[in-house]
C-alpha cells in the first residue's frame, strides 16, 4: 500500500448510518442555480426509508414529513452523503432522522450539513392499509 497523505477526519454523525450517496445534476437546478428542494426531498425521502424497510419487510408508505429544514443551498457537483436513524417504531409505524452532508465540488472531504429532515413510514397491506411492523426474530449469535 503507499504512503497517502493523511486527510483530516470528517466530523459525521457517528449514530446514524449512511444510506445514499448522490451528486445533483444541471437537470435539478432552479433558476437561482441551485438546486430544487423539492429534488432533496424526493432523495430524502427515498433515504429515509432504507432503515424502516428492513423492519418493514415489504410495502410501505411515507405518512408524514413531520420536519423539513434546509440548512445550506445545495449545489450542483456537490457530493451528498445522507445518514439516517430510527427514532421510533411504533404499532405500524417507523419514524427517521435523515441528515444530508453536502461535499463541495471544489472542496472534497469537507463535510457540510445541507438538510435534516424526520419523515414516519408505515408498513401497509396489499390493499394499502396499514399492518403491524413485524417483531423481529432475534438471529442466533454464533459460539
Ligand atoms: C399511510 C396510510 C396508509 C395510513 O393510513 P391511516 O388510516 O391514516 O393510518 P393510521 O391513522 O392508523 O396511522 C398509521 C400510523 O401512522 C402514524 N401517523 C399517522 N399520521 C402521522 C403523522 N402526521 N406523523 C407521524 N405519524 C403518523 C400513526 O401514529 C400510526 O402509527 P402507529 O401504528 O405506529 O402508532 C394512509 O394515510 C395513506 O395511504 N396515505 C398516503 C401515503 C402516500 O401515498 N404516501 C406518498 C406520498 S407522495
């Protein structure tokens, strides 16, 4: 392996995990050159639902984004890393903590909270009613 130089340590959310890494595109920009935030939250949203999904085991749907706050603009080149917790499960439904950490383009390594959001998914039936989440089974530790 060769001697790289050392990178300072991004200071990132060591409670939450990382669920999607995306760079925006000229396509998803707004007329200030920035981009949407109606593009964010689409990515937010599907963030924000790897975590329930492996509770859920199956269909689901978002019910609520309970909070929305776009801390910093997000450009275009930037790269997004978005990190997500559950903060509760409940009967039928699961609650996240989705927080979005943009690296400038001409500026990598350096980690900037862009958004946090808190989105609740519920687990649904075929006919899309909401059903338990289901309990999971403790998986055997190996000795
Ligand atoms: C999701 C849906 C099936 C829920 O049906 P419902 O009859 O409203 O369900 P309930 O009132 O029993 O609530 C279901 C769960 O959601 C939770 N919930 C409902 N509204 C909520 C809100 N505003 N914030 C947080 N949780 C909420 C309830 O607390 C319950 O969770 P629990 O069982 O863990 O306590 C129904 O509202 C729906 O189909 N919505 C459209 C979903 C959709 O299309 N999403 C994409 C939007 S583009």
């Amino acid at each position: 392996m060769p001697d790289l130089p050392h990178l300072p340590a991004p200071a990132l959310p060591s409670s939450h995990e990382l669920v999607l890494k995306v760079i925006p595109m000229p396509a998803d920009s707004n007329a200030n050159g920035d981009i949407f935030g109606g593009w964010v939250m689409a990515q937010v949203d599907l963030a924000g639902s790897v975590l329930p999904a492996r509770y859920i085991q199956g269909r689901m749907a978002t019910v609520a984004v309970n909070e929305f706050i776009f801390k910093q603009p997000v450009r275009v080149g930037d790269i997004l890393s978005f990190f997500a917790t559950v903060t509760r499960i409940g009967r039928t439904s699961i609650t996240v903590e989705v927080e979005v950490y943009a690296e400038r383009f001409s500026d990598q390594g350096q980690y900037l909270k862009v958004t946090e959001a808190r989105l609740t998914y519920v687990a649904i039936d075929a006919d899309g009613r909401p059903r338990p989440v289901p309990v999971p089974v403790p998986v055997p530790v190996p000795t």
